[in-house]
C-alpha cells in the first residue's frame, strides 16, 4: 500500500474506531505528522491518563504503551510492533531490582518511567528526565533514595541535588553512543553553535553541553535560543520538530563512536512504522495485557509522579 493510502486509511480507521495515535520524539517525521498528539514520556503519560478515546494506539516503545495501560485500565491499549523494547528497561530485570530493594532498605524507591510494568510495581514514585529533579527535591532532604534504572540520568540529578541515593547501573544504547571527540570537532566546524544534550548521555558530554533537559526542555530550548546553530546529544527523531518550529536555524544530530554520520537511532523506536499502525489499527493488535495487579501496583507511582508534577506546574 502507497504512503498516502496508508495515511487515509489510518484517518478512517481511526474515526470509526474512535482511537487516538499517541506517538513519542523519537518516531520517523511521518508518524509523528499524523499522530494526534506527539510529546515526551511525561506528555504522553499525562494524555494517556486523560483522553476519551476508546483505543490508544502508542507509536513508542513498549513500556510507553504499558504505562498507557495502566493509566487507562479500561482502554485497549495496542502497540504497532510488540517488539519495539527498550534497552534501558531491559538492563533492569525484576527479580535482580527486587533484590537490590531487598539489600537496602529503608530506601523509597525512584524508578524512571522507562520500566517495566513490574519494575513500576515495585516502586513508591516514578519520575521522567523532565521531572526528575523535581521529584526528588519533593521529598525531605535526609530522604534515602534508591534510583533506576538509568545510571548517567541518576548521577546527574545526585549531582544537582546532593542526594543521597544509590544508583542501578542501567543505561540507554542511544545515549550512551555519542562521540565527545566527534562532537567537538563539529562544534570547531561550526563556530557559535551550542551542544545541547539528554541527562541520559554520559558526564562527558554532560559536562561539554551547553544545556541538559529532556528531549521537551531541548526542544524548547532551540526555540527560544538565540543561536543560530545547534548540536543536538539525543535521539534524532526531535529534529522533526525542532526543524518545523525553526526551519531557520542549522540542527546538527550528534555522531556516536563508531560513525561520524549523526545515526543515533533508536533500533527500537524505529520498528514502528505507518504500514504497523493501519494494521494494528485494523486488527486491534497487538493489544497490551497486564494482570490487574500489576495495574494497580504500578499506578500508584505513575500516578504520584502525575500528582506531584501537576502542584508543580510541571
């Protein structure tokens, strides 16, 4: 099927089924110019929790799509392809976090909501890398902290806020990739240009950057900017979105270690594609299932997560 016969068709479909494509930053420029709503984790968290749709369809990865499902128990929830996973959530496995748990207590667990549905359900607050920060700060300052999965995110809040917290050792392949030399030697290429990178990049690059946020808070950041070039240390997916709003400015993807092309795809988040959506939106699969107690487990945190951003302003 033609890309525009695909894209009638996922409008057709989704008017009579009454569904709504949530899709994340890091979707292919087509998916996110059809999908009804594109953000960051924290975004498509708090539109999962609250849309009217009768099906979600999540154009991410598959502990986004979980997450949708938890939030919204009563929604079919279905994922493009059930294969679009996560390193991150998979270098924390349950039974070896549950035993880090174990070892330490008297911890309130922090978990990043790039888990696991489990992971989820053995945590006391979730948290994404736009609110993070925050979350932590909101609780009291002698507040032992266990923090996952994601190593450099961990580090880097610890380090803005002198927590105490211990950290799992999990990270991100897409994040953990970029070149700090071959950064620089654009930046000396591109004289005036500012690097701006995700907290999940490694402290080098963190600490070369101009400016760390969430893949959100980088997008904002080029749009209220004033300079006119921009490195850009995170999954390159966003600079569809940078580009619309500053179709002016030069946005350069950061290359990693083995390329100096700027290919620091997400494997994962590419599986998805337009010929899956019309699909899934027909067959209404694969559809997301989770035990009810794990749903009632895992809401606990997601949703403190929401409380405490929303008192916030977050």
């Amino acid at each position: 099927m033609e890309k525009d016969e695909l894209i009638k068709g996922i409008e057709r479909l989704r008017r009579e089924k009454n569904a709504v494509i949530l899709s994340h930053y890091y979707q292919t420029d087509d998916i996110q110019s059809i999908a009804d709503f594109t953000g960051d984790s924290l975004a498509l968290s708090q539109k999962a929790a609250k849309t009217d749709a009768d099906i979600i369809v999540f154009a991410g990865v598959y502990f986004m799509a979980e997450t949708a499902k938890i939030l919204a128990p009563t929604k079919k929830v279905i994922i493009p392809d059930e294969n679009a996973g996560c390193s991150l959530a998979d270098s924390c496995k349950k039974e070896d976090f549950e035993k880090f748990i174990n070892d330490n207590p008297g911890h309130t667990v922090i978990t990043y909501v790039n888990t696991t549905a489990d992971i989820k359900a053995l945590s006391h607050i979730s948290c994404t890398s736009s609110n993070a920060k925050q979350i932590i700060e909101s609780l009291p300052s002698d507040e032992k902290i266990i923090f996952g999965p994601d190593r450099n995110l961990g580090n880097y809040i610890r380090s803005l806020t002198g927590r105490d917290m211990l950290i799992w050792n999990g990270s991100c392949h897409v994040h953990e990739q970029f070149s700090l030399e071959a950064i620089m030697k654009i930046m000396e290429e591109n004289k005036g240009a500012k690097l701006i990178a995700h907290p999940e990049c490694e402290m080098p690059v963190r600490i070369a950057a101009d400016f760390i946020g969430s893949t959100s808070e980088l997008l904002n950041y080029v749009k209220s900017d004033k300079a006119e070039k921009f490195v850009i240390a995170t999954e390159p997916g966003i600079l569809y979105k940078m580009k619309l709003a500053c179709p002016d400015k030069l946005l350069i993807p950061a290359p990693p270690k083995d390329s100096t092309c700027g290919c620091s795809e997400c494997n994962f988040m590419k599986l998805i594609t337009l010929e899956k959506i019309y699909n899934s939106l027909k067959f209404e699969y694969p559809e997301i299932l989770l035990p009810d107690d794990i749903i009632e487990k895992a809401a606990i945190p997601i949703k403190r997560m929401l409380d405490i951003s929303e008192k916030l302003g977050l």
